[in-house]
C-alpha cells in the first residue's frame, strides 16, 4: 500500500506543480521553458517509478524496498546539490 500512497501523491504534487507554475502565475516563476519540460519529465519519470513499484510489490517486495531506497538518491539528492552550485 505504501507505493501506491507514494504514487498518489506524486500524482497530486505533479498537478499542483504544473498548475502553480506553468499553467497559471500564482508561483514566482523565473524558469526558462527547458527548465519546466525537464522538471515535468522528471515529475512523471518519478510517477512511472512509483506506479511501477505497487505492481512490483505484489510481485517480490525486496524490489519495492530497493526502489524506495534509492528513490531518494536518484531524485532528492541531485536536487539538493544542483542548489547548492547555485550559490
């Protein structure tokens, strides 16, 4: 249950992100439009992970475990130090 969670909520951030700052201007907004198709790309490749893990669950867990383990590294982490070469 807790993949499928994740996915949901990943789905809900999703549309909230794309709503705020591409659809609308209720966000500052100083991307260029590469910087919003990478970050959509990434938001969905991220979905796609999450939906992929609940069906994985229900098939061996150990594979879901691993997915959320690295989950973070592949996405969060990257992030993190993108900002902090900004500075």
């Amino acid at each position: 249950m807790y993949p499928f969670d994740l996915a949901l909520s990943s789905l809900t951030i999703n549309a909230l992100w794309k709503y705020a700052y591409v659809d609308t201007d209720l966000a500052p907004n100083n991307l260029t439009a590469e910087e919003k198709q990478a970050r959509m790309k990434r938001d969905r490749m991220a979905l796609y992970i999450n939906l992929s893990s609940v069906v994985l669950a229900f098939i061996w867990v150990p594979i879901t475990l691993t997915i959320m383990v690295v989950f973070p590294f592949a996405f969060v982490v990257p992030t993190l130090l993108g900002k902090k070469e900004k500075e």
